[in-house]
C-alpha cells in the first residue's frame, strides 16, 4: 500500500500516517493495543468505523514486516 493511500476516510488518514504512529510504540506487539495507540494519535476510526478492519489489517501486515 502507498503510504499516501487514506485508509480513514473521515479522518482523512493514511496508511503513512499509520505507519508513523506505530514507530512510537516500537515496543508494543499486540494488534489490539496497537489499533489504541495509532487510533489515540490519528484519530483514524473514530468517524464512522468503517474503515476498522482495514486499520487492523494494516497494522499486521506493518507488524509483519518489522
Ligand atoms: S472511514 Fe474511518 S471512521 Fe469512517
């Protein structure tokens, strides 16, 4: 995925975005608790929630590649 690609519509969030916030939680390994901090940091899915599963997809796959 591009990282100017919005994965957040209503936030106007995008995966760039994700992928920076996730840096400052290098510590952090659990899909869950990460989805908390980048959502406290972007406020991505805190709109409509229907971009949830993609977050979530997002950060595993950004999970993965660490
Ligand atoms: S698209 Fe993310 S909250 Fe609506």
């Amino acid at each position: 995925m591009h990282s100017t690609t919005i994965i957040c519509n209503c936030k106007q969030v995008t995966f760039g975005m994700v992928e920076e916030a996730m840096h400052h939680h290098d510590d952090l390994n659990d899909v869950v608790q990460l989805f908390e901090e980048v959502q406290k940091e972007t406020h991505c899915s805190t709109g409509c929630g229907g971009c949830h599963d993609k977050i979530l997809d997002a950060i595993a796959d950004l999970l993965h590649q660490r």
